[in-house]
C-alpha cells in the first residue's frame, strides 16, 4: 500500500523550507496532542509546521487505515458504486483519495474542514483532481445543514476530536446525510472503540445494517481490557523515519472503524479479531461471530479446505 501520487506529492512539499528539526518539534508536539486526546478549544492542525508534521508523518497511516476500512466495505458490497462523498474532518483529503482508489465511479466529492490550513494543504492536491472536488470550511458540529445526502458519508480520525457531548448530534447528523454507507474511523484504541461502540449503537437504533467489521447487531462481545481494533502496516519513508526518529522501515496503524449502510442486503460473515496463530496441524483464529460471540476456533489440518482458507486470512479479513 502506497500513497496515491497527489498525496504523496503533498508530503514531499511538506518537507521544502523546514527544517528537520522543527519537522521533529512540530511532530513530537502533534504526537503528544493526539495520544492525551487533548481538548483545549484548539484544533491540532491550525499552524502550518503542524498541518506539515502531519502530512510527513501521520498522513501515511490515516491513509492507509482509511483504506483498508473502505477495502472492507467493498468486499462486503461488492456492488457499492458511491458517486458521490462527503467527508468531514477531511485534514488533507486522506479518505477523498482513499475512495477515489477504492473506487472509480467517484465522481463528486464535498470536503469539510474546519482547519484553513489544512485545508490549504488539500486543496494543492485536490486542484488536479479528474472529478468533482469542493472544500467547505466549517464546523461539523454545527454546520452540516444545508448539504443533500451523499452516497459515501465519512469521518475519519474525527470523533476523537469533538467534544464528547457534541458526538451523538453529529453521529445523527452524518447518518441523515448518508444515501447508502457512513464510514466513521478512530485510532484502534481502548478509548477509539468506545466511541465507536456507541456510534455503533445509535446507528442501529435509526435502522441501519451494519457492513463492517461486525457481522452482528447485538451488543460487542468484547469485555476490557480486551477491545476491538485492527493494524495496517506502513511503510515510512527515509523522512518519515527521520521526523519520527524511527529507524525501523515501517510502522503498524491501530484502527478501529464501523461501516454502516442503508443497504440491508450483505451476507454477514465472521471477522478475524488478531493475528491467526499457526502451531503445527493447526491455525487458530480469533472470530467475531454472526452469533454475536467472540471466540477463538482452532481450525484443523484435516478440515482440509477451510484449513488453506484459515491459513490464508489476516487479522481483520472474514471468514
Ligand atoms: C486527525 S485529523 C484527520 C484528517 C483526515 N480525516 C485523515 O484521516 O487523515 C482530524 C481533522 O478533523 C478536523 N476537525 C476537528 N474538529 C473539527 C470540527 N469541529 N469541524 C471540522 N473539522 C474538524 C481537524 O482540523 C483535522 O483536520
């Protein structure tokens, strides 16, 4: 998985006229901000060395999360042909280029931020764009009301950012302004799967059907301190490394995310919770059941056909 061409162009500007250092500063600071989940009245990305920082070294990962989730979507509807996206929260674009990957038949997109720098930094990508593209600078939380229903309707790596008492109206809202799938992504953390668990509910309070990961409306098996979340791998480049003071070539994304759809029409099918563990004879797979269970299965040489297929799954993959 690599950043599509206007991304990574993006973050190759980033890096020109700053130096490493500050890159670093401005990463460490940005770091510090996400991990404490902090909420002092200041979006994180309003300087340009921060909107910077995070082009150089989270952008890789928000993309690549975001993708996956929407490669799951896809696998689940395999016929979901959105032509038109609204994402919120939308920082540089990640989930628009996302879609745009996923799929071809993406024709109109309208991008919400509420950071003008941010957005600034989108919008460079987002002029060579082959379809439709507007940014809107706003307020989710309170300016999401004259926009007609789109078919894709994302929020990604945003909840976290809102203030707890003002999630719910904006879960409704997203979900009032979704024609076929919302796709609500979180850092896979304890505190990211507890904001997705009740999203999750309030979805299907107002009827929708979920497509993914769940492949069940009944309450989450999971009990902390277990919690439901997924991992990507990354590749870093060389100055990805550098503002990270990382050497190892790669990192892992923790997310977590909920796909939820108007379309009611999808098979569910159970979804691998980690990675599958292979001891001789043997793949054992942690499942989350259409049953509404979690459990680990212990799949067998001898079930022939469903060992190779357990053999083949990944942590996040159905089965
Ligand atoms: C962590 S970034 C995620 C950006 C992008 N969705 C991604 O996944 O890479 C969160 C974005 O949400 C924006 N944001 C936070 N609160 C917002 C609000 N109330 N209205 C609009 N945008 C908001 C921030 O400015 C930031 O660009």
């Amino acid at each position: 998985m690599e950043l599509p061409p206007p991304l990574h162009h993006l973050t190759e500007l980033a890096l020109a006229g700053v130096s490493a250092t500050e890159l670093i500063q401005a990463g460490e600071l940005l770091s510090r901000r996400y991990r404490a989940e902090v909420q002092d009245g200041r979006l994180h990305l309003t300087d340009d060395l921060a909107a910077r920082a995070y082009l150089v070294t989270r952008l890789p990962a928000t993309y690549a999360a975001i993708w996956a989730c929407m490669g799951a979507v896809a696998a689940a509807r395999p016929d979901f042909a959105p032509r038109t996206l609204l994402d919120v929260g939308a920082g540089p674009g990640s989930a628009l280029w996302a879609a745009a990957e996923r799929w071809s038949s993406l024709g109109d997109a309208l991008l919400i931020e509420a950071s003008p720098t941010i957005r600034a930094w989108g919008e460079r990508a987002t002029a060579g764009a082959t379809f439709g593209v507007s940014w809107r600078t706003a307020d989710v939380t309170t300016a999401l009301t004259d926009i007609e229903p789109r078919d894709l309707v994302s929020a990604a790596y945003v909840l976290n950012e809102l203030a707890p008492a003002a999630r719910n109206e904006f879960v409704d809202r997203l979900w009032s302004l979704t024609a076929d799938t919302l796709l609500l992504v979180e850092p896979g953390t304890p505190a990211g799967w507890a904001r997705i668990l009740s999203a999750r509910a309030r979805l299907i309070a107002a009827g929708a059907s979920l497509l993914a990961p769940c492949p069940h409306a009944a309450d989450c098996p999971l009990a902390s301190p277990d919690w439901c979340h997924f991992s990507q791998r990354v590749a870093r480049t060389r100055a990805h490394r550098q503002a990270k003071r990382a050497d190892v070539a790669w990192e892992d994304e923790k997310y977590i995310y909920l796909a939820a759809s108007r379309y009611s029409g999808v098979e569910p099918q159970a979804r691998v919770l980690a990675t599958p563990r292979a001891r001789s004879g043997f793949v054992t797979l942690k499942l989350c059941t259409q049953d509404g269970t979690a459990r680990e299965r212990p799949v067998s040489r001898r079930e022939g056909a469903v060992f190779k297929a357990a053999r083949r799954t990944g942590w996040g993959d159905t089965f």
